[in-house]
C-alpha cells in the first residue's frame, strides 16, 4: 500500500506531500499525484521530462460522442484532482495479495489476443480488420457489469490495436473495460481489483506480454496528461436489461507529428499517452484493429464457466438485451477517422458466446456480441 512518501510502483522513494486521497463510493482511494512524479517518469528515457502538449486529433466525423463528465465513479460529486497533477488508483495490499505472484502484478496472462480457438482458456467474440496501415481506432462501447464466476477470470470488452506476428514480437495497445469477480483470492493471476464493477483499463506489451507492459500505470509506460481520469476506476452509470444503455467513447491514435499514440476518452477529453520508444512494430503502424469481448474460461469445475460476456445474453437479442459495440472507425495514413473497410467477425465458441455485425447511418459500423457462458449448448 502507497504512503506519502511511497509510489505506486514500491520501488523508489519519492518525497512529496500527498493531499488527502478521494475516497470513492466502490471503495477506492484515489490520489492526486504531481503529474512529472507518476510512475511514467521513472522510466529511463522519460526522466526530468513534462507531459507533452497535446497532438492534432484526427480529421473526420467523430461518431456518437457524448459528454464524458460523469463516466467514473469517484468523481461523482464534482470533485476532480488539480490541474498539474493526476488522478491515480491506490494500489493496495489486498490488489497485490490477488495476483499470482508479485513479479506478474498488474500484466495479464500471454496470449489474450484471439489467435486460435485454444488460446490459454480465453475465448473471444470479435470485430476485426486486418491487411492494411492502420493509425488509430475509435468505438463507441457499451457498459455492463457481467457476472465473473471465478476469482481466476475476468470479462472483458475493449479495442486491441495490434502490429508484429503473434509469436514473441507482439505489439498491443488495448482499452476498454474490464470486470473481475467479486471473490477475494491470495494467489489469483487476472483480477486486478476484487469486485465486479465494470472498470476503465488500458494496457501495453511490446513481447506478447511476457516482460513488457502492464495494466493502467502500474509500470513506466503510460504517461496520464489528464486530472479527471482515473485509469483502473469503476465506470458509472451501467447498462441495465430492458432498461438504460450506456456507452463509452475511446479513441487511439498516432500523433503524426512525434509518433506516440494517445488516448481519448469521451468527448474530445485526451487521457494521454504511450511514447512510441516503447514500441517496435507499433512505430510506423499497426496491422490489425480488433474490437470485441474475451472471457477466461478455466473450467474449473470440470464444464464451461457461467462467466457473462458483455450483458450476459446473445447477440440475437439485440437492442437493450445484448452488449454492443458501435462506430466503429480506423484512422489512416493522413490522420483521418474512416469507416471501417472490412470488418469481418468471429466468435470462437458461439454456443457460448456469439457476435452479430450491422452497418446503419447512425451507428455506423457496429456489432452485437456476448453470451452467458456455460448452458445447454455449451456444456
């Protein structure tokens, strides 16, 4: 657990006076750390430096935004960091004790990206494109709370932009959100936050997620440029069946100019960014866009997890009743938002979870997706 003198990562001591933390309604601690002492700048090529200003957004027609004011939970009442500093989730003791071992804190398992249909117990409903330069990718993503059977599993949904092979060379930058179970584990590898809240994530590897990378800003890589994002909070409001939808907008993209990729949140509200020196294949462009939801299916109780994907119900169900995904866009060479020229679709077991895609003039490229895990189709 951080003190005052502590930062989040535990393994160098900084001297600065902490205000009091944001005590947030899920629980959480969040706190206002001075924007050049996040854990970014510890890394060797950022050291001494500031947050850069930020880059040109990209050209074209920005689907489906809406105001992202009041997207997270611990800032509900009004109350946001100060300018010059940023919003940082406590790590805990407990966040720790979760995962299965210190060392894997805060990275994922290898090989969350759909690749096979036997990729290490994670199975995917997804959107893709692939076969061309792509310098960005933006979608509009509904927000469920799926129910996660396993304190070892997770469920997700969020955007890969993705270049390198799917051997060790990998390159990933993902956003989205994420839900963990609620059960509280001493040796668990995937869940990061011990309850079911749907929460903002983002992440990064450069080697197929074996050393590089990590969860939110749980390592040296990500630099935060904003006050009012949390990354790892709980979003607010959810989705309910037959009842209110919800969605969030994110945007990454490739700064023309310096070559980092950066992240958008909402409507026009810039989060910041990953330096392109993190990278490899990432440098010039990505080869691959996807957009879906993954679950880790563990069985481990000799069948199919009931872990939900998205709302927990089938594509087929539609508005309302099924998670979706909507505009989807890629941006090009130029640094102009387009649609999407190909998108293809596929689940890996959609007896278990499916995937339905559909282009309209208000949704754009869009897709249902998601299912309830184990039933009488998948055993």
């Amino acid at each position: 657990m951080i003190t005052e003198e502590d930062n989040l990562k535990g393994h160098e001591h900084r001297t600065f006076k902490l205000q009091e933390p944001m005590h947030s309604p899920d629980g959480d601690y969040i706190d206002c750390v001075p924007s050049h002492l996040q854990p970014a700048f510890d890394h060797p090529h950022l050291k001494g430096q500031q947050p850069l200003d930020p880059p040109e957004r990209p050209k074209g027609r920005h689907l489906g935004e809406m105001p992202s004011e009041n997207y997270q939970l611990w800032s509900v009442s009004g109350e946001f960091c100060p300018e010059g500093t940023v919003p940082i989730r406590r790590t805990t003791e407990q966040d720790v004790l979760r995962a299965s071992s210190v060392r894997r804190f805060g990275r994922k398992f290898q090989r969350p990206v759909r690749r096979d249909t036997s990729s290490s117990g994670h199975e995917h409903a997804v959107g893709y494109v692939s076969g061309q330069q792509y310098y960005g990718a933006k979608a509009s993503i509904n927000v469920w709370a799926p129910r996660v059977a396993s304190r070892y599993e997770f469920s997700l949904s969020q955007m890969w932009v993705i270049s390198g092979s799917f051997g060790n060379d990998l390159n990933t930058i993902e956003a989205g959100w994420q839900a963990s179970s609620q059960l509280l584990s001493f040796h668990v590898s995937p869940e990061l936050y011990g309850d079911n809240y749907p929460r903002f994530f983002t992440y990064w590897t450069t080697d197929a997620y074996q050393t590089t990378g990590c969860y939110n800003l749980l390592c040296s890589g990500f630099v935060q440029t904003n006050n009012r994002i949390a990354m790892g909070a709980a979003i607010s409001p959810r989705s309910s069946y037959h009842g209110g939808q919800f969605d969030i907008s994110i945007l990454v993209w490739k700064d023309p100019k310096h070559g980092n990729w950066w992240l958008e949140f909402g409507s026009g509200t810039l989060v910041g960014y990953w330096p392109a020196f993190l990278f490899t294949h990432l440098r010039t462009h990505a080869t691959m866009v996807q957009y879906g939801g993954e679950v880790v299916n563990t069985r481990s109780s000799g069948y199919h997890t009931p872990t939900q994907m998205g709302s927990g119900h089938f594509a087929w169900e539609g508005f309302g009743k099924a998670s979706y995904f909507r505009n989807l866009q890629v941006v090009d060479w130029g640094n102009n938002l387009i649609p999407l020229p190909n998108l293809r679709v596929l689940a890996d077991h959609p007896d278990c979870y499916d995937i339905r895609g559909g282009i309209n003039r208000v949704w754009g490229n869009y897709f249902y997706y998601g299912g309830p895990g184990r039933n009488s189709r998948c055993p």
